[in-house]
C-alpha cells in the first residue's frame, strides 16, 4: 500500500491485530460447540465443561471448549440425553 505525504490509509486499510477471545459467553459457547443453551447448561452442571464467574457472569474459557471437543463422547450422558 502506497501512502502519500499529509494523507491517512483508509480506516478499512490499515490492518489491525486480530485475537481469539480467552472467555466466551454461554451464548457464543453453545455456538461455537455447536449445541443448544440447554445442553451446554447441562454439560455444565454435570462438570463436563468449566466455567469461570466474573462480574456476575458465567464465562467459559476457549480452552475448556477445546478439551471438550477433543475428547471422545461416545460414553457421554447429560440430562437432555436421558
């Protein structure tokens, strides 16, 4: 990108450093696990899955949605399973 003296790149021009977010909400967990709220819920409250509580808040960490999903899940029963 050629930029001349006294002018500014485009905001959309300009790169920005992109990251992975270390806590996820419930909502965006669920998608990202591509299951329900309630199911995650449940995996949840049966210990399948960590949580962290900040400000009120139930986060769950990217790297405890990887372990879960690398792990093998043919034993696995939660509630909505049952």
């Amino acid at each position: 990108m050629k930029i001349t003296p006294g002018t500014e790149p485009c905001p959309a021009c300009v790169k920005r450093p992109t990251f992975e977010p270390l806590l996820l909400s419930r909502k965006d967990a669920a998608a990202a696990l591509a299951i329900s709220l309630r199911t995650l819920d449940y995996l949840i409250a049966d210990g399948h899955i960590q949580t962290r509580k900040l400000c009120g808040r139930i986060l769950i960490p990217t790297m405890e949605l990887r372990r879960f999903a690398q792990q093998d899940h043919s034993m696995l029963r939660t509630r909505s399973a049952a």
